[in-house]
C-alpha cells in the first residue's frame, strides 16, 4: 500500500496556486510543491491541519491509500 497525496488535484479544482495556499497557511512554497508531486517523505500535522483549515476539506480528501501496481 502507498499514501498519495491529492493535494494537487484538490488546487486545481478550487483553482488555487501553490503561493496561495503557501501564503494562507504560512507553509514554504517549495514544501507545498513537493506535496503536490508526492515526493515529500514527511508530512507534519500541523502542516496538514493548516491545509485542511483554508481549503476546507478533511484529511481523507488530501491523503488517500492505494494499493501498489502489480507488474
């Protein structure tokens, strides 16, 4: 199983930019963006408590598990 992060696609739904987001909840720009392309290792809580607040959403919104791809 695998954690993927939603981030990005919940962005473009309520056409907000990553500096947006990074201005609202005071999270770095580039922490944002490595969020949106699912290559942060480590997410603090209170970074995604922060996210759920301006965007309104729950954390099942943003972080979803999936079941790795079979070759």
């Amino acid at each position: 199983m695998i954690v993927r992060i939603t981030l990005k696609e919940i962005l473009d739904e309520l056409k907000i930019s990553q500096h947006e987001l990074s201005r609202k909840t005071g999270i770095r720009q580039p922490s944002i963006n490595e969020m949106c392309r699912n290559q942060t290792q480590r997410l603090p809580l209170d970074n995604l408590a922060a996210i759920c607040k301006v965007l309104n959403c729950e954390i099942s919104d943003i972080l979803k598990l999936e079941r790795e791809p079979t070759d």
